[in-house]
C-alpha cells in the first residue's frame, strides 16, 4: 500500500514537472496513453516509433502506461489544460480479444471526448460471435461520443471494420508504426534459423504443422528459438535498448520463420530473409500488404510451400535486398500532429 502511495506521488510530480516544462515551451499538453510496462517488446518498437514520430514534429508527450492508470489517471483528468491532445498508443487490442486494454481505450475516450484524440495506427478485430457484437456496440456507442477523434488503422480490414463502426469519424489507413523506423544496415550473419513463433490464443498452427516448420527449418541451419516477448516487465527508461538487442538477435540469423507481426517486421527492418505465417486475425496478412514488394519478405497463408519459398529467397543476394521507406504513407497522421500541436495565438 505505502509502496503504491509512493509510486502515486512520484508520477503526479512528473507530470506536474511536464506541466510546466510544456507551458515554458509553448507547447500544448499530449498525454500518451496505454502504453506498455509488460514484455511484447512489438508493443515497446511501437512506442518508439510514436516518440519519434513526435519529436520529429516537435512533439514531446507525457506517457501513461496501461499498468500506470492507477497512478496518476484521475489526477491528469482533473488538471489537464482543455487544448491537450490525447494520444492513444498503437497496436492491435481494440476488440473483443483483448478486453483489459479494450476497456481502457474506451475509458480514455469517454473521458477525454472534448479533447482532440488520436488512435496511432490499430488493428481492430471483434469475434463473430454474440459476445464479439455485444462488444462491438459497447465500443461505437462510446467511440462515436467523440466528436474529435481520430482513428488510424494499419491495414484495409481494420479501415472497414472502422468506417462501419464510425462513419463520422476521421477514419485513415497507414502502416504499423514501426515501419515509420528506418532500416538499418547489420553486418553479422550467422548460420542459424531462428524461429520466432506464438503460443498463445493468436496462433493458428496446429502441432503437426510446428513440427514440419522445425524439420524444414533444420535444413537451412542450426534452430534457435525466440519471441518478440520476453518474460518480464519492460520500463520505459529501458524500452530503446531491449527492442535493440531483439533487433540484433534477428540481424545475426540467415532465416527467420515467424508467424508474429513484429517478428515479421524486425526481420524487414533488419534486412534478415523472413517467412511470415498468418495467424487467427487479419493482422499479419494485412499489415504485410505494406511491404509486400520486399523481396526478402515472404508471407505464406499456410506451409504447403513452406519449402520451396524458403529457397527461393535464400537464393536473394544481400546486396539485392529492396529498401523499403514508408515515411510517406504517415503525411495525414503527422499532419493532424502539426495542426493540433500547435498553440493558436
């Protein structure tokens, strides 16, 4: 108790410190929301690349983690200038899977409805069943309140979902935010295959299917295995160097097999020969149309030619890789960031 006390005060003193820092530079106020404090180290790239993506626009947020709403949200609520800008962090929890962090979003929204708000770039996915419609409803019923916000959906599935959902609403599709990072050029490659692939309710691969993976797998190279989430909590102060030392781990292999987002995308960023899988929701098949011309980059709705692409693109030399800038593709979200950003007067 005296412990979450503690941790209470030290947040309200940061973002009283913001507060001020922000006045002194004549910069409105923008609280980042939901961000991560857990492992999926996706999660961590896509903070990053929000950061960087404010700062480049002259932008400098005050960040409130999903698991430091108890902190400081109801204090922030109260005290908050009326021109702030409410940014609600990336990735693909708005739904009907992810409830938790579902519920968040929509208390943020329902909150903070006068405020202008910005969703960066989101996969939304509600199951067709009755609890997926029931969820669905809660969801329009409180986003459409909103009569300034601004939804960013990272690939075409999610843009209709949304349309549907919110017709009045500044709907736009962009790519996942972490294509917003730039490549970058690793010079180690060793003779491994690293295969990075879920456990959990997003996987679609039956056992038998692993297995065939791993067999294939073993005649490219030594298997490691790994995933894009760790074991243990993440803090922000420590975000940048655990997101670099996964990214490296991904540049030292020959091959990845994947069937996670942001495996799939630190395999493009790193320039490392990928296999992406799809999993349960349109997410992975969605967000590749990004890139798909990245001919290093291959995405497979099953394994049936599991094989055959992975020499296909073992075949590809390095210094044929495709280079891939899609800073282009985010003009409406930083253009939204300039306007709003800026302190009228």
């Amino acid at each position: 108790m005296i412990k979450q006390e503690i941790k209470k005060m030290l947040k309200i003193h940061e973002y009283k410190n913001y507060k001020k820092k922000a006045k002194a530079n004549h910069q409105k106020e923008i609280i980042l929301f939901a961000t991560p404090l857990h492992g999926n180290l996706g999660d961590h790239a896509i903070a990053i690349a929000e950061y960087e993506m404010l700062q480049n626009n002259q932008l400098i947020p005050f960040e409130i983690a999903t698991g430091e709403k108890e902190n400081c949200y109801e204090y922030v609520l109260q005290h908050i200038e009326k021109d702030a800008i409410i940014c609600i962090t990336g990735g693909g929890f708005i739904g009907s899977q992810w409830l938790n962090e579902e519920n968040f979003v929509r208390q943020i929204i329902h909150d903070y409805s006068n405020h202008t708000i910005i969703v960066f770039p989101q996969t939304l996915y509600y199951k067709e069943d009755e609890n997926g419609r029931k969820e669905y409803e809660t969801s329009k019923n409180i986003y459409e309140k909103a009569k300034k916000l601004n939804v960013f959906v990272r690939e075409e599935k999610s843009y209709k979902i949304a349309k549907q959902m919110l017709p009045e609403t500044n709907i736009q599709l962009v790519p996942d935010i972490v294509l917003y990072l730039k490549q970058q050029e690793y010079q180690t490659k060793q003779d491994k295959v690293l295969l990075c692939i879920r456990h959990d309710v997003e996987s679609k691969l039956k056992e038998e299917e692993r297995k065939m993976i791993e067999k294939v797998a073993q005649e490219q190279g030594t298997i490691e295995y790994t995933d894009t989430v760790i074991n243990r909590g993440v803090k922000a102060k420590v975000r940048q160097e655990e997101v670099n030392k996964k990214l490296q781990e991904f540049a030292e292999s020959k091959l990845i097999i994947t069937d996670r987002l942001h495996g799939m995308i630190f395999a493009m960023l790193t320039r490392t020969p990928c296999i992406t899988l799809g999993n349960y929701n349109h997410k992975v098949k969605g967000v590749y149309q990004w890139f798909k011309d990245c001919n290093y980059v291959k995405y497979l709705d099953n394994i049936d030619n599991l094989k055959e692409t992975i020499e296909e693109i073992m075949k590809i030399k390095p210094e044929d890789y495709t280079t891939i800038n899609l800073r282009n593709q985010y003009t409406q979200l930083e253009e939204i960031l300039k306007k709003e950003g800026k302190i009228n007067g």
